[in-house]
C-alpha cells in the first residue's frame, strides 16, 4: 500500500436493505470517482485526507457524507432513500402544455453552451466490460466451447486511460493499464462514452437535446426534487416513433442552469437492446460532466443470445474553461410562457443583457464559437489519438488493487483466474509447434493460413467456398491461393502471388493463372501494380452477377443454365494511384486471346421446373453472329478516374481517414479496344461512360440511395463480350448488393452497343408498412422501396423499368422481396441473404 492511501469500502443499499448495483461514489474534494460492483459492494483506493463522498443513484436521494481516513482501511455503508418527486399539479392539467416542454426548450436552448463552456479537459476513465453468453444452441455448445465459450461463463475485460480533450472535437486517449482473458471483440461503449447529449447525435441517434428534437419525441413532466440546494426536474423521453435511431427512458435536467444531472435511456441497434445510464456532477462550480456511465448491450443472432455490461468511471477531472463563456449568466426568456422580451441584438460577451430570448442565446453562442473555429479545416469532422503503454499488459495485481474503481464479483475474478490458465496452455501450445499452425489433412477441403517465414506466409483457401456444378465444365474443381511477402515494418511494400487453378470434369479443360501485386502501403497515397495472365474462364458480363452456388442450383435441380462462359488466354498489366481518396485513378492494358466454349453435360438430379438446358451463346434480340465471333484477339486499354469533391475525414493517429458516407462519387470510365482483322471489318470500339452515386439521409426518417450512369460506344461496333451488360437475375434469390442490381431483368437480354442510361433509386423506410408495428422495428426490420430506370437503343425494348419491395434483416439472417417490371407478367418474389451480413 502507498503512503497516504487508504482503502475505502463498503456497500450501497436501499431502506429495505436491497443493494443498489452499480451507484456511483464521487470524492468532489479530490476529483476521485468509483461504482459499486453489481452486488452494490465498492472497493477503492482514497487519499487518506478529509473528504466529502457523494453517492449517487437514478431514482434514488443524493448522499453527501463527510469522512477522515485515519488508517489503511475506511469501512462505510451508505443508505439511499428514494426521491419524493413534488409535481407542479396547478400546471399539470387539461389543455394546458405539459410542464416539460419549457423546461426541454430551455435545456434544448442552452445545449450547445454547455458543449462549449470548457475549451479542454483532461480527465481518467477506468472501464469494465464483461460479457456472458445467456444461450447457445445444442449443436453449436462444442465448437464455442473449443473456442473458449461457455454459457454463463463471464468474460471480464478492463482498461485504465488517460483522457485529453481540445475543442471542437480532438481526444487524446493513452492507455495506461489493461487486463483482459482474450481479445475483446464485443460491443464497444466508445461511441457512448466518447460523446455528448448535448450534441444532435449520438452514435447514430437523434439526442433528446437536439434541436429537432420535438419532431422525434414527446416529453413528459414527472416531478422535481430538490438536493444539494439544486432543484431537478424530471423528464420522461418518449418517442413518437419508438425503434432505432430515438431513445426512450428519463432524463434529469437541473433548474435555471439547464444541464443534464442524469439520464437513463435505452434504444436498439440492428435489432440489439442497448441501455444506458450516465451520472454528472459539477467537477467546478455549475459545469455539470458524466462521472459514471453504464451500458448494457443485450440481444441474439441465430439462437445465440448474450449479455455485455460496461461500466466507465470518470475521475481526475481538470478542466479549463471558455473565458468568453465562464462568466454569462443570462435569464433565458421562453417566448412560449414569457414572450419575446428579448429583442435582437448585436450582443458581446462585455455588453450583456440580464435577459435573452432563447433565439437571440443561441445566435449568440454559434457567434462565439464560429470566432473560434475560423482557422480550423472544416474537412476535418475530428481528431483522435489513440496509444497504449509498452508496459499496458505488464500492470500486476498490486497495481489493479490500487487503481481499480470497482470491486471484482467472484464471477469475474473466476474468469480472470481460467484466462490465466488457458493462457499459459496456448503459449506452451505455440511453443511446441514452433512456426504456428502446422498442415493437417482437412486443410485441402478447409483451407488454413501457414506462416513461412517471419515477413511471409500462405493463405490456402477452402475448397468448398468454390465448389461448382455448370454445364460446360459439370463438375468444377476451383482452388485459390495466396503468398504474402511483407518487407518488414520500415518499408512500405507489400508482394502478394495469387495462383488459381480451375479444372472441369466434363470438359477435361485446365483453366490457371496467377496474379502478381505489389503494393506500396503508404496511407491515402497508395500505390499498387499488378501484371496478371495465363488461362482463364470468365463470364460475358465481367461483373458475374451469377453467383455460381446459385448457378448450380438452377443447374442441377430446375434445368437452367444461366451462366455463359467463354475462355481468353491472356496477359495484362495495370497501374493504381489513390490522391488522399479524392481521386483514384486506375489504368490497365491488356492483350487476350479469346476462344468459345461449349456445354459438355446435361447431368442434373431433377428438373423441378421442366425447363431444357439452353446454349452457352447469350440470349439477345439484337445479337447476330457476327457480333459473338467466339475465336479473336482484343488488345485493349482501360481508364477509370474516381473523384469525390466533397469528402470529409476523421483523423486518427495522424492519419486521415475519409468519410464517405452520404457524399456524392463521381466515376468515369474510359475503355479502347483494337481487335485482330477479320472480314467483318470489326477493328475496335471506344467506350466512354461517366456514373454518380451516394445517398442522402434525412435525420432518423429514412434513406434515399442512389446510382445514375450514362454511357455510349463510338467509332466502332464492339463484339458482343465487349458490350455494356447489365446486372440482372432470373433467379429466385435476390442479390447481395442494394444499388445498381436489377431484380427482375434477364441477364443478357438488354446488353447493348450503343448509348444507355441507368437509373437506380432505393428508398429505406424508418417506419413504412410492417415496421409499423414496433415488435419489428425492434427486431432491426427495415424496409425499402426501389426502382430501377435503364433505356437503351434496343429496338425491341427500349425502356425498361421496374418497382418493387424490400423486407431486410427478417430475423437479422434474411431479406424478401417483391418486384414488377415491364417484362414481367406478374409480381417476382425474390428471397436472400440480409444486407448487414458481409462477405469478402
């Protein structure tokens, strides 16, 4: 034990003796903060000097005690009483505005001062996170538990950080100590610690402090209650939507300074219950910051349910106030209930009125905090630093009983302790292994990853992710692999080989080639040369919007062959360059000797739909033979320049990172060919086409996603492999991707050689048909509607359009759909795969 520490403890309880989980405990005299454990036990370290201690609990009286540490040890107990809320019951009647709007316009009104009434602060933040799997389905308990998984098993985690804080929006964080059994890839509370209710949004939620927030919510007068000469007025938060992107619960707002003196809120995200409490107290004189937070993640994914706490305690606060803002102490005048008083002003910080309306406040604030931002990159959203002590995972025990805030439960020291173990039998694993996963039979089938040296190893991937039926090849044998090369950590190159080799059991044809990439790894300006070649097998439209699992699906139970293949043996090298991602500019020239191919079987295991295999020639209106010559040389060169104008970044470690989200990507594309002579007088073809994409986002309502693109072949006619090919489907499974797929169009029906335009529009719904229901709008159920636009200059069908529906994340695994189009004579129904699930 250090000189001067003593350790404080004891337990937090109700009048009936229940114990109060997780109340906070906050020294003000010394800036130390702490939380009960979930028995509501605490265990601290203190300086041994008089202090104050305030124990905190939502629903529950403030305590403030005075205690003196005179030893090692301070045992104190803390009983906490309920709050008598006092309703203003003359206010509080029929047809007269409920009480918490005022006071919500007030609070709303002063929001954006109390985000600017420090300029920075430094700070301590010690967070727990422990996760508990609540059930896993039979089959699935052995594979988790090889894994180090067992239901109701806890699995604890802790961090020590020092925080640095500078406006607008820069954190520093360095992370001092850090315990933990395995690595954490749960849900991480960051976007909820690391950012204010006083802001419009909070980690993709609309705050009930918003200014908009009276679109989103009903507010509700609950009482006030007086405590530390300060009166608290209680405010239910309702949504009038409920669902994700809003909050629920209660929030507590102080009288005439208008902070927030605690919140408990809860809201969903994809369908996972999330709660939240957070507990301020003035660190100085009436600025009011979270010295405990508490947040639960709770929730399922294919019967697999869990549970993650986390709990933050803020401690060490030193905080440097906004000297244009310190001193105002305005009267804010409602124009609801007082009338606009206030008239409009040119107002400084030096010549302030006693009384203000709300409006003329906040024009005051955005003047003040514009004058301050005026040399800032308004590019730049924010800053953050993130580092980690080398000696971060080398704190001992004496260390944690020092510094940890919050009381280990027998669970958690139970997790730590079996951590310990496992461990210590995986170092021994791995040192007797030696070069780290060793060949087992099952990795041909399987795949696995193979380290050769200490810069370089091998990815041999599964067999099964490429297994295929089709008819020209039948039986597909595909296999890829990868050899990386890396230089070591001072040159920036990366050498990777990618050799794959396909083999056709009915065609008794061997497809293989390689790919060579050498990348320079340097951030925003990466560069990257490839040179590829061999034999390969592609399908006409080069976007393959065939799956082949889906292919072999139709193929060898419903008699269709959608995919058409030809085969090029072929040489090409390319060229990337990326300008901090505003541009991207890629260049390619190629050589390719292509040659046809035909069907070599006819197997299937049944014909559900009594359909006959087709030929693996394209079905087209406008196809003739001379614009399928199978047999050709093309030598061809290609251009694409991404550009986006309006991009914003986030810094993170020095580095810049984009943020794309909802800013307009312009792309255009520029492709020459120059094919071998033939009688056909077919020499070449120029191919120009320029796209737009993005999407806008209006608040929490809905999404509007967007493609349009336009393109045309000029000065010659191009062979059919060469023609713009658009991504349709004839197959009950919709396709993964959301903007610039077509539902109900034939494959290669309205493939052209001439000018096109594109249109793609999708519309997703906060609240629309079944998330009318709230049920489903918990479940994470979204809900879009989507058209799609393409006119061509095919005579037989020059438009084509077609609308439909779209049902996403049923039951968080799937997505139906429903779609009309003009080649359709009824409705399509498509089922797939849910837009969150990712593949590489």
């Amino acid at each position: 034990m250090a000189m001067g520490q003593t350790t404080f403890k004891g337990t937090v309880s109700d009048a009936m003796g229940n114990r109060l989980p997780f109340a906070a405990i906050y020294l003000p005299d010394h800036s130390v903060g702490a939380s009960a454990n979930v028995d509501g036990y605490f265990e601290f370290t203190i300086p041994s000097q008089p202090s104050a201690v305030v124990v905190q609990y939502l629903g529950y009286r403030t305590v403030k005690k005075n205690i003196a540490p005179s030893g090692p040890f301070l045992e104190q107990d803390f009983v906490l009483e309920p709050v008598a809320e006092l309703l203003q019951v003359a206010e509080v009647r029929a047809g007269k505005e409920d009480p918490a709007y005022r006071i919500m316009r007030q609070a709303i009104a002063k929001s954006k001062y109390h985000t600017l009434i420090y300029d920075a602060y430094t700070c301590r933040v010690y967070t727990k996170g422990t996760g508990m799997l609540t059930h896993v389905p039979r089959l699935m308990r052995s594979r988790l538990k090889k894994e180090g998984f067992e239901v109701g098993e806890a699995y604890t985690s802790e961090a020590i950080s020092e925080i640095t804080f500078k406006q607008p929006n820069t954190i520093e964080e360095r992370v001092i100590a850090i315990l933990q059994r395995k690595d954490d890839r749960s849900p991480s509370p960051s976007p909820y610690i690391n950012q204010s209710f006083y802001k419009s949004d909070v980690a993709g939620n609309v705050s009930p402090l918003a200014p908009t927030a009276f679109f989103y919510y009903n507010f509700y007068y609950q009482g006030s209650f007086e405590e530390n000469g300060n009166w608290i007025n209680k405010i239910r938060v309702q949504p009038k939507t409920k669902g994700e992107g809003v909050f629920e619960g209660m929030l507590f707002i102080i009288e005439d300074t208008w902070a927030i003196h605690s919140l408990d809120l809860k809201t969903v995200i994809s369908g996972f219950d999330l709660q939240l409490k957070q507990i301020y107290s003035p660190v100085v004189e009436d600025v009011w910051m979270p010295v405990n937070h508490r947040i639960q993640f709770k929730g399922g994914l294919a019967g697999i349910k869990f549970v993650a706490d986390y709990t933050a305690v803020v401690s060490n606060y030193d905080v440097t106030l906004n000297p244009k803002l310190k001193a105002i102490d305005i009267n804010l005048v409602d124009p609801k209930t007082d009338g606009d008083v206030a008239k409009a002003v040119n107002v400084t910080v030096q010549t302030l009125p006693d009384s203000m309306s709300q409006k003329d406040f906040k024009r005051m604030i955005r003047k003040i905090e514009k004058e301050e931002r005026v040399d800032l990159d308004s590019r730049i959203i924010s800053e953050r630093t993130y580092s980690r002590d080398e000696n971060a995972k080398k704190q001992d025990s004496l260390f944690w009983i020092t510094n940890r805030p919050i009381a280990l439960t027998d669970a958690e020291s139970i997790s730590y302790e079996k951590g310990d173990s496992i461990a210590a039998a995986e170092i021994a694993d791995s040192n007797a292994t030696g070069k780290g996963n060793p060949f087992q039979f099952q990795d041909i089938i399987f795949g696995n990853r193979y380290k050769t040296g200490p810069n370089s190893r091998i990815d041999w991937r599964s067999m099964l992710r490429y297994l295929q039926f089709n008819t020209v090849e039948g039986l597909v044998y595909h296999n890829k692999f990868r050899y990386r090369q890396t230089f070591g950590p001072d040159v920036p190159w990366v050498l990777d080989i990618n050799p794959e080799v396909r083999y056709g059991f009915s065609s008794n044809v061997l497809f293989s080639h390689a790919e060579i990439v050498l990348r320079k790894r340097k951030y925003l300006r990466d560069s990257r040369f490839t040179i590829k070649g061999g034999r390969g097998i592609s399908q006409f439209n080069p976007d393959e919007p065939i799956e082949h699992i889906v292919n072999s699906l139709y193929t060898l139970f419903n008699g269709q062959n959608f995919m058409k293949l030809y085969g090029q043996d072929y040489l090409e090298v390319g060229a990337y360059q990326n300008f901090g991602k505003v541009v991207e500019v890629t260049a390619t020239v190629g050589h390719y000797q292509r040659f046809g191919l035909q069907n070599n079987t006819d197997f299937a295991f049944a014909n559900f739909g009594g359909n006959r295999f087709t030929s693996n020639i394209p079905e087209n209106d406008i196809l003739t033979p001379e614009n399928i010559r199978l047999r050709h040389q093309l030598t061809k060169a290609t251009a694409q320049v991404i550009y986006r104008p309006f991009l914003k970044y986030r810094i993170y470690n020095s580095k810049k990172i984009p943020v794309e989200r909802g800013r307009p990507t312009f792309t255009l594309d520029y492709q020459k060919g120059w094919y071998d002579r033939s009688p056909a007088g077919d020499q070449g073809f120029d191919h120009l086409a320029l796209a737009v994409n993005g999407y806008f986002r209006f608040s929490i309502s809905g999404n509007v996603f967007y493609t349009v693109r336009a393109g045309t072949f000029f000065n010659t006619s191009p062979l059919f492999h060469d023609w713009r090919h658009f991504d349709g489907n004839q197959t009950i499974f919709a396709p993964l991707g959301r903007d610039g797929t077509y539902r109900l169009l034939p494959y290669y029906d309205l493939s052209t050689n001439g000018a096109y335009l594109e249109q793609n529009y999708n519309y997703e719904f906060r609240k629309f048909v079944l998330t009318q229901l709230p049920k489903l709008r918990f479940w994470g159920v979204k809900e879009q509607v989507f058209t799609n636009v393409l006119l061509t200059g095919n005579t037989a069908q020059p438009a084509y359009w077609e609308i439909g529906y779209s049902a996403d994340r049923i039951f968080r695994l799937f997505r139906f759909e429903v779609a009309y189009g003009a080649l359709s004579n009824f409705p399509g129904f498509r089922i797939g795969l849910s837009s969150i699930i990712q593949f590489e």
